[in-house]
C-alpha cells in the first residue's frame, strides 16, 4: 500500500484548530475516494511557524526529520509559503541527505507562482513532482504513480463539487464553543491587482463551493456555537451567492461573528443593497483592501478605486453601524511618505475608525514581482518569517519607509485578530 504524508508549516494562532483549511481539504479529498484504505493513505503533519518563526535552523529540520521517521512513506508532500521560504531549500537537501528515497511533492503558491519550468526544477532540485495550482487532483495523482524517472509538474483542474466539507466529515473537529476558525466559500479571484497572488494563473476563474455545501456548514457552526468564522475569499462580495448566503446566516440567526472580505465597489448595485440589509441583521465585520486612494498608485498596481463610490458606501456603513475595517499598502510604486499619510488622513476624515495598513512584500509570480527594476524597489529581509519587503524605491527612501511603518503601527485595527 502506498503511504503520504503532507507536511506542512502553517500560521496556526492561538484558538484555532491544529492545522490549516487547506491540508484538511487535501485529506478530506484523498480520504473520499474509493482506493483509499485499500491502495494508498495519507497523513499529515502540520509545524506551527507562529510558535517558531525566524528561528528554525538544520539542526531543527534534522530533528523534524527525526520525529517524521520518513521511510514509512513513499510520498512526502510539503507547502511551499513565502513564510517557509527561507529554510525550505535547506531543508530539501537535509531531506536527500537523509536518504529518503521516496517521492517529494511541492504544492503551494511559491510552486504555483513560478511561472517557468525551469525555473522551479533549479530552485528546488531535490523533488520530483510540482503542483501548481489547487491541489486535490493533482495530489491523489501523484500519491499512484511511481516516483517518475523526470521532473513533472502537474495542473489538474478540479471539480469543487466532488470536494468535501472539512467540517461535515470531520476531517477539521470543531469543539463546542469553538473560538474561531476559517472557511471558504470560493477560490481565485476575477481582479488582475499586480501585487496580489490570489489568482487563479492558468484560467483567472472563480471557483464556488455549492450553496447546499455551505448552508449545511452553517447549521453544523451554529450547533457548535462556533464564535468567530474568518472566510478566506479574496472578494465575498462578487455575486448572488454572497447575498444568499447572508440571508442563511440571519434565517438560522448566528450569534457567530462572521469577518469578510469584501470590495467597495460591488456595493453599487441592486445586490449591494440587500448585502447591506442583511449585514445589519447579523454579527459581522467587513474588510475592504482599498490598499490605496492616490490616482497615479492605484492605476499602476492596477487596482481602480472609485473613490465616490468608496465615499459613499463608507457613509453607508457608518450611518447602518456595520462593523468594518479598510487595510492600506506602503512601498507601492510612485507613492511617496506624503501620499501614504495623505490617504490615512482621508479615511479618517471620513471617520473611518479601524484602519490598517502593511508593507509591500513582491510574491512570485505577480506582475510587480517582474517590475522590480522599473520602480527601483530594493528589498530587506525582515520580521518574523525573513520575509523581504521593499523599503525604498523611486519615490521613497529608507528613511521614509521607516516613517511611513511608525504611521502604520500607530492605528489601530480592532478586530482583525
């Protein structure tokens, strides 16, 4: 019998359940089909990078391997993350030198977003399989076959209507009163924003689970008086589904506090209006990635705002007392320390009262990932997951940046966490 493990670092808080949404879905997927048990298993591992951070060194891998004791495993599946970044090629090699023999499969979005071949087999030479893309076909996939003679790289479309709920089959077992904890409605994201990595690169789809699917995983939050339900869509608020799905969340009236991510300017229409209406019926909390309000920034990121419409639905929720939160970007092309502090001055003129606002880091794969040159970004590495961020470019030095973080650290987001 063939024998998987996925391995993966996660950012696991304190309340939450003990691995990400994304393994769950891997397992729930794999267990569901007919061979499992019979053909093939797989387990999982999940190395909280919350607890360890910056700090994880050959030695630790050496002992992770130590407790893993992989040769009970033909495949070994690991997420690549731009916060297991810094150590995952280091800890390719410990893995080789090891003498594990058996399939090493790489998914996640530093897999999926490096767009060349040739690219991948050099950065990260010790493995046999890339998955790029979402994973739960591809993953079975490669799990049968046989460690292949030649690198391959797999892209298998799924069918999310044969993905199963974590937490209907129990793959993710919630506790009553459970603090909090994540879920999706839908993958990928319809915008083209060239700092952001959310999108599906080989079709720019939208993947919906089923109503009948989410609906039930509602009445299951409810029977366990779950507290909070943080939704993982890039944009909730892209259709019809968004609305139905509010108007469940008031029929089975949940205490739960639901925190979504939304955009100001689907709020325009007819099914913005009764989004609203049904949002003042229930205990949630908005997040709008407005990122920034400077014409010459916003069309060159290619994000668009529509500032009027921004005004007005701002007045909107303030006048309804909805709950909700507007992040903004520093580091971005041809803002300068005035611009950045003339955009957090205007949200709080227009008594915005929980704002946030994060550096620029350039993710694989994204249009401004390949312009670095163009904007004279340079990069440090800094904070808990060596992660580098850009901290001067053209139009702002070092000393800016610095200027444009003490800014950031002095607001105050409420409830993002």
């Amino acid at each position: 019998m063939k024998t998987a493990l996925i391995l993966s670092f996660d950012l696991i808080r304190e309340g939450e359940l003990p691995k990400s949404l994304a393994v769950a879905s891997l397992l729930a997927y794999l267990k569901q089909d007919a061979r499992y048990g019979s053909e093939f298993t797989a387990e999982s591992k999940s190395v909280n990078m919350w607890y360890y951070r910056n700090s994880i060194s050959n030695e630790f891998l050496w002992h992770l391997l130590e407790e893993l004791d992989l040769h009970r495993y033909d495949t070994l599946a690991i997420s690549c993350y731009i916060w297991n970044e810094y150590f995952i090629k280091d800890f390719l090699q410990v893995i080789r030198r090891s003498g594990f023999q058996g399939k090493i499969v790489l998914g996640g979005y530093q897999i999926s977003y490096t767009s060349k071949p040739e690219q991948l087999f050099d950065e990260y030479p010790e493995a046999d399989i890339y998955i790029k893309g979402y994973a739960e076909k591809s993953l079975l996939e490669a799990i049968l076959m046989p460690r292949p003679a030649e690198k391959k790289i797999l892209k298998g479309e799924v069918d999310f209507s044969l993905i199963p709920s974590v937490y209907l089959t129990g793959e993710f077992p919630i506790e009553q009163n459970m603090k909090m904890i994540r879920w999706e409605t839908q993958r990928g994201c319809p915008y083209v924003c060239s700092f952001c990595a959310h999108r599906d690169l080989e079709k720019g789809k939208v993947y919906k689970h089923e109503l009948d699917k989410i609906f039930a995983e509602l009445a299951f939050f409810k029977g366990k008086n779950v507290q909070k339900v943080n939704a993982l869509d890039p944009i909730f608020n892209g259709g019809k589904n968004a609305v139905l799905i509010l108007e469940e969340i008031a029929r089975l009236q949940m205490n739960t506090l639901f925190s979504f991510q939304v955009r100001f300017e689907n709020f325009k229409n007819v099914l913005g209006k009764k989004f609203l209406d049904f949002a003042e019926k229930i205990n949630i909390n908005l997040e709008f990635g407005l990122q920034t309000i400077v014409e010459k920034e916003f069309y060159t990121i290619e994000r668009p705002n529509n500032l009027q419409v921004v005004e007005s639905v701002i007045q909107e929720l303030n006048e309804r007392g909805i709950s909700y939160e507007i992040s903004m970007i520093y580091g971005l092309p041809h803002q300068t320390l005035e611009s950045f502090q003339y955009g957090i001055d205007w949200l709080l003129q227009k008594n915005v009262e929980n704002i946030a606002a994060f550096p620029l880091m350039l993710l694989k794969g994204t249009k401004l990932y390949d312009q670095k040159e163009e904007f004279g970004f340079v990069e440090k590495v800094l904070g808990d997951f060596n992660i580098p961020t850009v901290v001067s470019s053209n139009t702002f030095s070092e000393d800016e940046w610095w200027a444009m973080k003490e800014i950031a650290s002095q607001l105050n987001p409420k409830v993002r966490f």
